[in-house]
C-alpha cells in the first residue's frame, strides 16, 4: 500500500513537475483509472503509444509552414502535438512505474539478459488495483 | 496487445548473430559501416569547406595548435582569455589529416565521418552490452538512429567542437556498465580517457555526459541494485577523479571570462527552448536555430524538411514511438532505466518551454540559471539531446532484436518476410531520419567555400610582416563571415593566428571595455558620422594598418556595407597603402537595387588597407597627463572626433577613478575633464553588430531580459546617461519597432513628446494587436480627455481601435480616424498612469507586417519632454575629495555632447535635436562650439527664416518637400533662378502658396518640371485671397510652362494646386515647378554665397533662455546640408554658475555636436602642445617582446617622471607587472581598454609583464598531463613488475 501511495505520489510530482497543469491531468486520469477502472500497465502503454503515434498527424493537420523560414513559434503554434507527446511520456512514465514498482528486484532477468513480459509476477506486465 | 515471448531471455550470455561465418559477418559489418560513414560525408558539398566551429583550426592547424598552452590571446580582438578546449581530440585530428596532405575540406569529411563511426559503433557495442548478443541488424539500426539524426546534421558536425561527447556518450555508458560488472581501477581511469576525448568544446555537452552516466550508475546501484551500492561507489568516485584530473585543462577554462561572457550575452533561456515542445524535442528537434531564419532564409536549410514534409514528420515520430512499443513489450535489465532517461531528458530539452508560461521545472530552472553558480552554462538544455537520442535509439535496438528473436520461431517463409519486414521498416525509418547524408544535402551551402581567394594570402602575408608591434584592424564587424566567395565561421582575421589582427564581432569579449571602444567605432562610420579624429583611436589601439574587407558579403553577414567603410577614408590622417585583387566583387548579386552606394562598391578593390600616420606600438609609455572622460568608449570616439585627444594623451575613466586618484590627478596639475553623454543606459542585442542598442533608458529601467549596455563600471547609475521625463515618472510600451533590429528612432516617449512627427512604433513582423505604451505620472492626476493622433503612414495598416487604461482599473475604448487626431473625452477619474492599448487595426493595401503606432498623445497640461541627463559619477567622486568640487577650478574642463544618430543614415535619427541636463562644479566662462546643420524636417518657412531672414516680403509655403531636401522647398520656384526649383513628395493634390503684399494680379506663368522622375503637371487650380479660383491647363509636353490671365483681382496669396498630372505611372514620380512669375511681384533669390545671420529663439536654449549662435558658413552651405561649425553670437562664451543646468537645441538649425569647454589652462602647455601647467614630462621610448608564457617584457629609456606604461592588452585584473621583482600593484584601466600601470621611476628600467592566471591555467594543464601519464603508464609498470616476479 505504501509503495502504491508513494507511486501515485511522486507520478503525480513529476508529472506537474515536468509537464505542468496538462501533466498533472494526465498523471490525475491515470491514477483515477487505475484505481477505479483497475486498468493494467498494458493499458497505459498502449495509450502512451497511441497518443505518441498521433503526434505527427497532429503536427500536420495545425498546419506545415510553406515559408523558407519555418519562424520560432512552431513549437507554440502546433500545442496539440506537444499536448500528445507530453500526455504520451506522462502514461509511459506512468505504465514504468508500475512496472518498477511491482517488479521485486533482479526480477527481469539475470545480469543483462532479455527477460520477457512473461517472467514477471503478473502476465502483461500490468497488477490489479488495490481491492 | 501480445508480448514478445521468452526466447530470448536464455541467452545470458553474449553469442553471435547464428552459426557459420558470424564473426565474419560482423567483421563484414564494421568494414561496411566504416566505409559507408566514412564516405557519405564526401556526397556533400565536396571540395567546399564547411566552417567548422574554428576555421584555424582546419586552415592553419599548426598555428592554431601552438597557442594550446596559453591562456591571453592577443589576436583577434584587444586581448582576452581563451575558451577553447579544442586541441584534443578536434585539434589533433585535424593537424594530422592537414598534415598529411589533406586540404581542408577533405580534412573536415574525414573527422565528420570518424566522428558518425564513433556514435554508431558505441551504440552498437552498448546494444551489445545490454543485450549480451552480439546481433548485427538490430544494432545497426540503434547505431544508425542514434547517429543520424536533425540534430547530427543540423547542429553536430557544423559545430562539431561540441558534438564529440554526442559521438562518444554511447561509449561512456558501456565503459560505465562494464565498470561496474567488472570492478578495478581500469575502468574508471577508461572512463576519465572517454571523458577527456570528448575534448573541451563547448563545456556543456560533456557536463550532460557524464550526468547521464552519473545516473546509469546511481539507477544501477539504487534502484535496479544489480551491483552492491558499494562497489558503484568503488567505481563512481575514481571515475570523477579521473574525469577531473584529466579535463582539468579545459574545465579550467570554463572560469575564463569568455566563458562567462559567452553565458552573459548569447542567446538566453527564452530564445533557447521558444520552439523546444516536447514533440519536436522527443523527435530529435527543438534547437531555435532550425525554426529560425532572417531575409534570406532559413539558418539551418538541413532541419527545415524535418518540419515541413509530413512524410518526414511521421518518421521522425516514429522512432520514440518504436522505443515505447520496446519499452512496452521487451522485458530486460535496463528498460526502464533507458524509458525514464528518454522521458527526463525529453522534458530537460523542452527546458523552459513554452517560454511565456514554463513549466514548474522551467521555472526551477530559471531560477537556477540566475542563482546557481555555472547552471546558466547549461542552459542549452538541447545539449541534452545525446541521452535522449541515445535511448530511443538503444530501446528500437532491443526492441528490434527482441522482434527478430520472436520472427525467428516463425515458419521459414513467413520467417523471411517478417523478418525483411522489420529490418526494412526499421532501415526505412533510419534512412528517412538521415537523409540528408545520401542525397548529398547534409551541409548548408551558403556557409561553404571553395577556399579563401590568393589575392587574401597576398595581404595577410603583407599585413603579417608590418604588423609586429602593432595590429591590423579589420573591417567591418561581423555577425557572421560570408564573403562573396563563400563563408567562413568568423572571418579572415580569426582564421589567421599567426596575424596580428582586430575583428570585431557582435558578442563583448574580455572585461568589455574594448568591445564597447570597438562598437563606438563601428557605430560611428556606419552612421555616417565624420570619421576625424579615428586615426588616434587606431593609435591608441596600436593599430598600423586598417582592412576594408570591401568583399565582405554585408546583406548576409548582417554587417556595415563596403560603401559606409569608405567613410574611414575621410580621416587624412589615414593615408591609402595598398589594395589586393580587382576590382568588382563588392557589388552585389544580379537583381539587387543598383543605387549610389552599390556603383561605388563595384569599383573598389575586395580588399584595402590604409595605414595609420605616426602609429603606436601596441606596448607604449604615456605622458602622466590624462584626459579624464566620463562616459564609455563611444565618448573617446567622439571626443577624438572634436579634436580632445589630439597628441595622444592617456585617457582614463572616471568611473575607475576614486576620491584618492582623482585628489592625485589634481595635484598632478596636467589632468583634463571631458563629461560625455556616452556610456547610454540601453538594451543591447548581442546577435548583431549594428542597429542592436534600444533607446536611452531612464534610471534602473530594464527591457526585458535584454542585457544592460556592456556592464561597464559595474553597472553603476552615476556613471550612465539616462533619459529623464520631468513631469512625468517613467514612459514604458510593451514593444517598439520591430523584432529584428532595434530601431530607437521609434522609441515610446515620441507618443508623448507633443511633437507628432515623432512616433511611438510597434509591431512589424508581427500582430500589434495587445500592444500598449504607457506614461506614469510622477503624481496621480485628474484626467477627463486625451488626444490621439496616429501617425500617417500610407497605404500600410494603422491602428483602428485603442483603449486607453487607468490605474484605477477603468478603460475608455476610443476609434483613431486615419491620418486625424481625435480628442477622446470621457468621465474624470484619477490615475497614476494611463496606457493607450491597441485594441484593432485597419488593414492597409500592402500585405506586409509593417509596424503602426502613435504620433502623439496629449495629455492636458503635460508634455513629456525627453532630456538626456550625462553621467555624474565624476562630481560625486569629486565631492569626496579634500578640495570638493573647488578641485576642478582653474582645470581644462568640457561638455561634449553628440546628437544620438541611428545605424542606417537614410533613416530616421534616435534624437532630432540635443536636449542634456548637466552639472557644472565651479562657475566659469565656456565656449560654446560644435557642429549644426539644417534640420531636413524643418519647415518651408524655418528655413527660409534662416537664409532670407524673418523679414521678407514675400513667404513661399508648399505642400511637401521631395524627401526633405532644402533646395527643393517652395521658396526654390520663386527665386528668380529658372535652375533651382520646387519638388513635391507627391502629385496630384500638392500645392504651393505665394504670399505677398497685396496688389492686383491678372496673369500667371508657371514653369513645371518635365522629365523621366518627374509627374507632367497638367492642370492647376489656382485660388486667390478672395477665395476666387482659376485653372490653369499645360498646352503641350514639350514645354511645361502653363500661361495664365484671367480677369485682374487684388489678391496677397496665390495657391497653385495640382488638380492633374500626365500619363499614369506606377509608383507615381512627383512634381516640380521650377519658377512662378506674378507680375509685378519680384522674386527672392537665394544669396547663396552670404554668411549666415545669427539666430535668436527657442530653438537653442540654455536654462530656458535664448542663446544666439549661427552656423559658422554660408547659405549655400546650409542649403546644401553641410555640417557648419557653431558659435555663439554674443561675447566671447557663456557663463555658467556651478549648479544644474539644461541645455536644449531642438531647431532648425539642428546641432550634431555641442562642445562647451572651458578652453585651455593660459598658464603654460605640455610637449604636445595640450594644455597643463606645468604637466609631467613627455613619455619614455619602450622597446618591448613576447614572453614564452605570454607575457611581455617591456626596455623602458629615458623616463624624466610620471608616466603610464601601457600594454595594449585588454584590461584584466589578472595582469601583473614588476620591475626588478618589484610588483606595481594592480594594473588600472587606461584608454578605454588597456591594462597599465602608472610608475614615477626614472631613468631606464625594464618591466617584466605576465597574465597572472596563465599559471592556474598551466597548473591545470600539468594535472591533466600527469594523470594521463599515469595512466598510459600504470599498466606498463605493472606489467614490468610482473615480468620480473616470474
């Protein structure tokens, strides 16, 4: 229990930490999914790499500058890509540190070896909420 | 979603990619990878030069090399600390392959390409680590995606000084694991050598290096607790000792005052992350340069497919997507270590982003920045870059292998497919990442040459031989160095080491002053100001030869243009020596406007050295006689420009001075005082060398994070000159002019000066929507109206809508009709301030961002009149004297004020008029001189006042004056003279009005202009006093006169308006009319040749009151805008009570300079003829060399007093001199950059100079060189301890 409190605790620092207001969001969902929903880290990944699969088709449909010069404010003016891709590293951050945290040490394998998902406590490399 | 199942997992240890021929394979692989990364830099650009970080290093590597050890340098600028930690690996690497007979560019691609190998095979080998396989594919593409990515092409190899750590960070993090697995001191001495190959470029990037491999051992020991917390620290300690010990050469340069120069003055946090979101960061983007650009394009043409093609853009995803899938799906050791490495660094790249609003962390890193002693040098958190790119690339790697593992179950056939499947998908990605390696576009063109012309080799070789003891001074300043044969990194001078040389450059270099004495100088002659008086400048700068670089490519190197160069010419005093290569290429390209200025520069040499009369050796002795100047360099160009410095006195500040030197210079009895309104609180821009200065600022007053002038005298207030606004507290804005270059012209107190020709501007290049400008009251005030008036600036936008704000919170929105002052009227209400906000624009017929503004605001009962308040530093330094102010009596003492004078002299000037506030510290009489001229703003009727007298019989007006010339006012079509005429700005609806002593008028002739810039004039209208009118029609375009008669009327004024011009064209030219003829009314010739009248009026005040002066010349001068002496008209000068006084010369007759001087002591002069009574004896002869450590050694003879013994270096306090192994003391600052040292000795004596920190830094050097020793020798003596135990 207590690892699960520090968990969601320092996720949800770093997350506003780093990625400010949306961070903290996007840290606040997932704990509140994984909590209420009892979704598996699986989930988190997989949404962590949908959202960064979308970044790029988000880039494009803010629109391509067409000038020689792209101008500085690209970054500021496609905010839904940088909305995705910080969302993307909060749930992965988020799906690795569950992963961290219900893995007991030197569980993923001998020294530098390629250990599948399956050599952990819990097959999909996801745990349950607490009950 | 499936996971990769367990196959993989039984390999713990490391085996081939498969049986038979494996390891021939993988040998296959380094041949091919070497060959292919050696060899694809060669597509690109070959035989050009690319300017890599240090052109002497490529170009002269031998010259470069031999000033390793030492810490000044006294090429290219006055002096300074190096910075440099490019000797090892860059360094050598490059002396080889020159050495070995390769030219510079082949050179380059070979160091290039060793450098892409080095990134590949680390990763490759890490992969290898980490996965303990030695795979071939899947390592390939993690060393492939770590190496080619925007950021090697974009930022890495154009600036591979910095990128070596890039290269070698995969390296590091496998001595760093293999460390720690297998103990022992080896490891962590291997981590040190990594550490020092990375070499010293830059600082920063190594720094991350080795933090990130900090944090693989802290995740090892801490968190994964694979290896014994113990035993990390048995491996992390001796690593930071190694690491230290060897680096100490270049981390000791990190202290060097460049470094800290560089940190105070380059790009800043919020320029740095304003394009690093964290989707372009996690892609490998994010660096501001690749987003930006000027009028010529992009800066980095490499990074720009990477934001514009969508198929680029998917790609570029696609790989940290990849990594997560790997992170997802593939279980090993190290996963979530690389997960949270690419997750941390990402947001580290971000940095402050977005910069108007960061992040919590961006806020704790701007804290940290300004708090934290050295965090401000990594503040360009894209360095960063490396652990990002690593672990993405190192998680796709694994990911690939775990994928191939997984393939390789499957049936044969669908094995083969799936497998061609993912390795091509993943190459695929790979390749679109990298390329601009294989379609040859890796390198930016426009910053390549084929080689520096041989006409340049003639004169450095020329200029190399004459300049021993002094300098060649190159021009003009550089922002960059394109040439219009190719570019360099930083110029002819830079890329010359063994040369003598000064080029100055945009950012301060050293302790500053001698950047700010060269930024006077470059200021001055691009301005178009008189260049007299600039070769005692070069002299005291020990400048023989002056360079005009007339081949310089200006429009791409942001500098001053050849043609503004040629105003050096002007000084006599600098004489033509000689000229290397033909004439022609400082023309521009094809297509460019060929104006004035471009025909000269096609018939100059590309390059022109003038030399100086009577040059000074770099290292000199001074008479003890100073001239003691309050303000900054731009005083000692001006006061060398008005003759003050004649003779080459020693020149100190007064802001150096304290109460116990300056009481000395007063005893000294040879001192002079010259009190400048130099050393301007402004704003400066650094990223350029000219129009980067913002306006003058008030007191304490900031824009922004712009730094404050050149931290002179540590930024002391009584030291700057400031604006002041009496009446008012403080005029602030949001903004003015544009984002490019600082235009002061435009500065917000002209939307309050009552003046609407002066104006507030904002917003070009951008949306002026939101932008405000604002006047705080010294005392809240009661308002109940205001009246805006919008500047009229043509067919370009201008401001609709404005809401004017008061601190009581209320708001009145107001419309501003086009080219109309409105008088908005609204509830009375208190306020400390109001601010005039833009609330909506109206579109203007041309679709450029051009800036809108205000003309004025008036506000009832206050004028905020703008007033230049000069230093006071040296009467309050005077005040803690003995004597006090008295001191000063019967001492040479001068006010030497310049008119502000923008960069661009076709533009609008900062100040139109001279208006100082000034203390004066013992009555006296002073003579008032300087330098007038005819204001191009004033007035039909000003000016004619000027040069016919206020008393004339007849007074001619017009419409507009063609750009402001006098001799084309009204008065020109009524002076008898068919020559001289009226020429308008436009044409249809100008107008021109004779004014006269009533008389009966019944006819008219009017002489128009005809011609190819001339608008035919075709019909008039003309209107008389009675407000009867009459037309006028041209009868034919082969003679413009239009004859008029109509019935007799008594009239005193006649208007003739342009009611119709000739056939229409685009844009149309304007009119003229050479002569009117009324008969019976004479016309009033110009008496060109008469001397000028004195002038009484408000235009020139002292204290509020009139002072006559003229314009020493004639008529013809004025009327042809040459520069006339002044003076004054009555008695012999001015007296001047000691207390405060305000001196104002905003007229017609528009001062550029005022000098007000008490004149010379009568009682005796020195050797040079300057005045002091009696004055020290004239300066000692000095002989002098170079010492092996950088220092000097200086043969003083014939030394009959006091005198100063300068070196010509930069001031620094680390500078120590000693005669005899005496040391005399501190060095003080003397002509405006040199350190020096005042001595009383007599006779003949020698003075050993040395820059004390040169030991520091060769102590440094010693550790480094000692723990390499002992690294390379360690294994050698244990290995012959071992020999002999057996």
């Amino acid at each position: 229990m207590i690892r699960r409190v520090v968990f969601v605790a320092v996720h949800a620092g770093s997350a506003l930490l780093l990625g400010g207001l949306l961070g903290l969001v996007g840290s606040v969902a997932a704990t509140t999914a994984w909590l209420a929903l009892g979704l598996r880290a699986s989930v988190f990944w997989g949404a962590a790499v949908a959202l960064m699969a979308a970044a790029p088709f988000a880039t494009i449909a803010q629109g391509l500058p067409s000038r020689p010069v792209v101008g500085a404010m690209f970054g500021a003016t496609h905010w839904l890509a940088h909305a995705l891709a910080t969302l993307s590293l909060v749930l992965a951050g988020f799906a690795g540190g569950m992963d961290l945290m219900l893995r007991a040490p030197r569980e993923e394998g001998s020294d530098g070896g390629l250990p599948s998902v399956e050599a952990l406590p819990s097959s999909g490399g996801g745990s349950s909420p607490p009950s | 979603m499936r996971a990769i199942p367990d196959e993989i997992a039984a390999a713990p240890r490391p085996s081939s990619d498969g049986p038979g021929g494996a390891t021939l394979t993988r040998k296959a692989m380094w041949l091919i990878l070497a060959g292919l990364l050696l060899a694809l830099p060669f597509l690109s650009l070959p035989g050009l030069y690319v300017s890599d970080t240090r052109d002497a290093l490529w170009l002269d590597p031998t010259g470069y090399l031999s000033r390793t050890f030492l810490l000044w340098r006294s090429s290219p600028f006055l002096g300074h600390e190096a910075r440099d930690g490019l000797a090892f690996p860059m360094g050598a690497a490059a002396w080889l392959f020159r050495t070995a007979g390769a030219p510079a560019w082949v050179a380059e691609r070979l160091w290039h390409g060793l450098l892409l190998l080095a990134g590949t095979a680390g990763t490759i080998v890490l992969v290898d680590e980490l996965t303990r396989r030695r795979e071939m594919l899947a390592q390939v593409v993690a060393g492939l995606a770590y190496s080619l990515t925007p950021f090697t092409f974009g930022y890495g190899l154009p600036t591979s000084g910095a990128y070596v750590a890039y290269a070698l960070l995969p390296a590091l993090l496998l001595v760093t694991l293999r460390g720690l697995r297998r103990g022992g001191i080896a490891w962590p001495a291997l981590f040190g050598l990594v550490v020092f190959s990375m070499g010293g470029g830059n600082g920063a990037p190594q720094v991350y290096a080795v933090s990130t491999a900090f944090l693989l051992m802290a995740w090892v020991g801490v968190v994964d607790r694979g290896v014994p917390l113990r035993r990390v620290l048995a491996f992390a300690v001796p690593a930071l000792v190694f690491t230290l010990g060897l680096n100490a050469w270049w981390v000791f340069l990190l202290t060097t005052s460049e470094v800290s120069n560089a940190l105070d003055f380059s790009e800043q946090p919020s320029v740095i992350n304003v394009s690093s979101s964290v989707s372009e960061a996690v892609r490998g983007l994010g660096f501001w340069q690749f987003y930006s650009g000027d009028r010529l394009g992009a800066w980095v043409p490499v990074a720009r497919p990477y934001v514009t093609n969508p198929l680029l853009i998917v790609t570029g995803f696609a790989l940290p997507t990849a990594a997560l899938v790997s992170a997802w799906l593939v279980r090993w050791r190290h996963r979530l270590f690389f997960l949270f490495l690419a997750i941390l660094s990402t947001f580290v790249v971000a940095g402050i982003f977005p910069v108007d609003s960061p992040t919590p962390f961006g806020r704790l890193l701007l804290v940290a920045y300004d708090r934290v002693p050295g965090a401000a040098g990594l503040r360009t958190t894209y360095k960063l870059g490396a652990a990002l790119n690593l672990s993405v690339a190192v998680l796709v790697g694994v990911g690939l292998a775990a994928a191939l593992e997984r393939i390789r179950a499957a049936s044969r056939s669908r094995m083969l497919g799936l497998r061609a499947a993912a390795v091509g998908g993943a190459l695929i990605l790979v390749a679109a990442n990298a390329h601009p390696l294989w379609t040859g576009g890796m390198y930016n063109a426009a910053r390549s040459t084929e080689g520096i012309p041989r006409y340049w080799d003639r004169a450095v070789e020329a200029l190399s031989e004459r300049n021993t003891e002094h300098r060649a001074y190159f021009f003009p300043a550089l922002s960059s160095a394109v040439y219009r044969w190719g570019a360099l990194k930083e110029g002819i001078a830079w890329s010359s080491p063994d040369l003598s040389a000064v080029q100055p450059i945009r950012l301060p270099v050293g302790t500053r002053y001698g950047s700010n004495l060269l930024a006077a100088i470059e200021h001055g002659y691009a301005a178009g100001i008189p260049q007299d008086g600039i070769a005692q400048v070069f002299r005291y700068l020990g400048v023989k030869d002056v360079v005009l670089q007339n081949d310089i490519d200006w429009e791409r190197s942001n500098s001053a243009r050849p043609a503004q160069m040629q105003g050096l010419t002007g000084d006599p005093q600098l004489r033509p020596f000689a000229t290397f290569g033909l004439p022609g290429p400082a023309a521009p390209e094809e297509g460019t406007v060929r104006d004035e200025a471009t025909r000269l520069e096609g018939t100059l040499s590309p390059v022109e050295v003038l030399t100086v009369e009577d040059p000074t050796s770099m290292i000199r002795a001074e008479a003890a006689s100073p001239v003691v100047l309050s303000g900054d360099g731009f005083g000692i160009v001006a006061a060398a420009r008005r003759g003050l410095l004649d003779g080459g006195p020693p020149v100190v500040y007064s802001a150096t001075l304290g109460p116990e030197q300056l009481e000395w210079l007063f005893d000294d009895r040879g001192a002079s005082f010259v009190v400048t309104d130099t050393n301007r609180r402004r704003a400066w821009s650094f990223s350029r060398t000219l129009e980067n200065a913002s306006y003058t600022l008030s007191p304490g007053q900031t824009l922004g994070d712009r730094p404050i002038g050149y931290g002179l005298f540590d930024g002391r207030e009584g030291a700057e000159t400031v604006a002041l606004y009496p009446g008012l507290g403080r005029i602030t804005a949001s903004g003015y002019g544009n984002r490019l270059r600082d235009l002061p012209q435009f500065r917000p107190a002209n939307a309050f000066d009552g003046d609407p020709d002066t104006w507030w501007l904002v917003g070009a290049l951008d949306d002026p929507v939101g932008h405000w400008v604002q006047a705080t009251f010294e005392e809240p005030r009661t308002l109940s109206e205001v009246a805006i008036t919008v500047p009229p600036l043509g067919f370009a936008r201008q401001i609709r809508l404005v809401r004017l704000e008061f601190s009581d919170g209320t708001s009145v929105t107001a419309e501003t009709p086009k080219g109309a002052s409105t008088v908005v009227e609204f509830e009375p209400r208190r306020t400390r301030f109001l601010r005039v906000r833009i609330l909506a624009l109206e579109a203007g017929i041309s679709p450029e961002e051009t800036a809108v503004g205000i003309a004025d605001v008036q506000i009832p009962g206050l004028t905020a009149r703008e007033v230049i308040r000069v230093p006071t530093d040296l009467l309050e330094v005077a005040r803690q004297t003995e004597a006090g102010l008295a001191g000063f009596r019967g001492v040479p003492f001068t006010y030497l004020f310049e008119r502000a004078r923008t960069g661009d002299p076709r533009d609008r000037d900062e100040e139109v008029g001279i208006s100082r506030r000034f203390e004066v510290p013992v009555v006296g009489v002073y003579e008032l001189t300087g330098e007038v001229r005819l204001d191009p703003r004033a007035t039909d009727e000003e000016i004619d006042d000027l040069v016919l007298g206020p008393d004339r019989p007849v007074r001619v007006t017009a419409s507009s004056r063609a750009f402001g010339i006098p001799r084309a006012r009204g008065g020109a079509a009524f002076d008898g003279d068919p020559e001289t005429g009226w020429v308008s700005n436009g044409a249809v609806g100008e107008w021109l009005r004779i004014e006269f002593e009533r008389r009966t008028v019944g006819g008219l002739t009017i002489h128009t202009q005809l011609g190819r810039d001339r608008s035919p004039i075709v019909v008039v209208e003309v209107t008389f006093s009675d407000g009867s009118t009459e037309v006028g029609r041209l009868e034919t375009l082969q003679d413009g006169t239009i004859e008029m008669e109509f019935a007799p009327r008594g009239t005193d004024e006649i208007t003739i308006e342009v009611t119709s011009v000739g056939p229409a064209r685009d844009p149309t030219p304007p009119v003229g009319i050479d002569e009117v003829e009324i008969p019976g009314v004479d016309p009033l010739p110009v008496p060109d040749a008469a001397i000028l009248a004195c002038t009484d009026g408000p235009g020139f005040t002292l204290d509020g009151l009139a002072v006559s002066v003229r314009g020493r010349g004639t008529v013809g001068d004025l009327l042809d805008g040459e520069a006339l002496p002044l003076a004054t008209c009555r008695g012999n000068g001015l007296t001047l009570s000691a207390s405060r006084h305000e001196l104002v010369s905003a007229g017609p007759l528009q001062a550029d300079a005022i000098v007000l001087t008490t004149g010379p002591r009568e009682d005796a002069t020195d050797a040079t003829g300057r005045s002091g009574s009696p004055g020290p004896p004239s300066a000692p002869a000095v002989r002098w060399s170079s010492t092996s450590e950088g220092g000097y050694e200086a043969q003083v003879t014939g030394a009959l007093g006091p005198h100063y013994l300068v070196i010509g270096q930069s001031f620094a306090p680390g500078w120590r001199a000693s005669v005899e192994g005496q040391d005399l003391g501190p060095p003080v600052l003397v002509d405006g950059y040199s350190a020096a040292w005042r001595i009383t000795r007599r006779g003949s004596y020698t003075v050993r100079i040395a820059y004390g920190p040169q030991r520091a830094y060769a102590f440094a050097l010693v550790v480094s060189g000692l723990f390499l020793l002992a690294i390379f020798a360690a294994p050698l003596a244990v290995w012959a301890v071992r020999r002999r135990r057996r």
